[in-house]
C-alpha cells in the first residue's frame, strides 16, 4: 500500500480547483431564527472537514461556533451528498453544508466559509503527463465525489458526460483504495487535503 501518487494541478478547472468556494451553509431563515437545535445534512466524513466519528473537524467546528453565538445546537445528520439536497427539499433537515450558490432554490446561503482544491490523482507508475484542460481525461477512467460534475466547472462537465467511465461515489475513502489496488481507475478527483488525510488512515490500518 506504499504507491507513490501524481497530483495534476495545472492551470485550469478541473485539474486544480482554487476558487470553488462552494462550503456555504444553506438555511430556511424562519427556521434558524427560530430553532434551538438545527438539523443539518452533512455527507459523509470528508476529512479534516468533517469527522463523523466524534463531530469535529474544521467545517464543524466553525458550524457549531457559528451557531451557538445566537443559542443554537447543530444536530448533525450524516448521508450520502446527494441525499442532503433530497433531506432539505422535504424539509427533514433545516440546512446543509458544502453547496455552491444557486445550487438550492429559496435558501439562505452564507458568506464562503472555506475553499476547496480539487486535484485529478493518479498512480505514479502509470506516468500520465500534468494536463491542464479536463478534456484530457474523456477516455481514463474517472472516479469523482458526487455531484462533481455539476460543481467543478463547464468544462468538467461536458467531459462526465462524454466519458462513459466517469463515475461518482459518496465514500472517498473507496475511491482511494481502487486506485491503489488498481482496480480500474486511472485518476480520483477530490480534495488534496482530504486525499492527504484519507491515505495516511488507510496506510495506518493496512
């Protein structure tokens, strides 16, 4: 489990992705205002972001800061990331975390709280070159986080859709261990903060 790893951080969207800036906090006001214990969705533990386990990392604890200035708890409802939007659409949770603005319609969205940088991974044996266009990875097979094809640009986009060995998991801590068992993945797609984290706790459990 010791494979070295190439970060592809070129100059354009998805291959590095500076300013995504998508970590907002989306509420209905009425309820915040109203509310001592907020019901939030949060996707899996991404961390250091989010760590499920004992509720902490640093999106939660800005979370739980943020709130208890006006006497709010968070309650934290754990899900897949897609689930979260379908939650707060039903009104089963008062807001989510990690959506980019214009993505929930009639919601209060907060000021960018942190910035995420998107990096495309790869094997280092597999000596593929830095690119700088997501074109480049139309016919590699692709393993992203969900919903990354509708927040990491245009041009990622159109490359999901034409690449019909792109796929999306909630677990990022699987999309690590494919690439290094080498199970049909060329490249991850995520955050390097996150990969940097998830790694090492797969390298300290074996």
């Amino acid at each position: 489990m010791h494979s070295s790893f190439n970060v592809h951080t070129g100059n354009r969207l998805p291959v590095r992705v500076v300013v995504i800036c998508m970590m907002l906090f989306v509420f209905f006001m009425p309820i915040v205002i109203m509310a001592d214990e907020i019901k939030m969705g949060i996707s899996y533990s991404i961390p250091p972001y989010v760590i499920k386990e004992n509720n902490t990392g640093i999106e939660l604890d800005i979370l739980h800061e943020a709130l208890s200035v006006k006497g709010h708890t968070v309650n934290p409802k754990y899900m897949p990331f897609i689930r979260t939007f379908q939650m707060m659409q039903m009104g089963l949770v008062d807001g989510i975390i990690n959506v980019k603005k214009g993505t929930v319609e009639d919601a209060f969205y907060t000021d960018v709280v942190i910035t995420f940088q998107n990096c495309a991974i790869s094997l280092a044996k597999n000596n593929f070159p830095d690119f700088e266009n997501a074109d480049f990875l139309r016919d590699k097979r692709v393993i992203a986080f969900q919903r990354a094809a509708t927040l990491l640009g245009e041009d990622f986009g159109k490359m999901t859709k034409a690449n019909n060995q792109y796929e999306e998991i909630a677990n990022q801590t699987i999309q690590i261990s494919r690439l290094l068992s080498d199970l049909g993945v060329d490249f991850i797609v995520m955050d390097i903060k996150i990969f940097k984290h998830l790694r090492k706790q797969i390298l300290i459990n074996g």
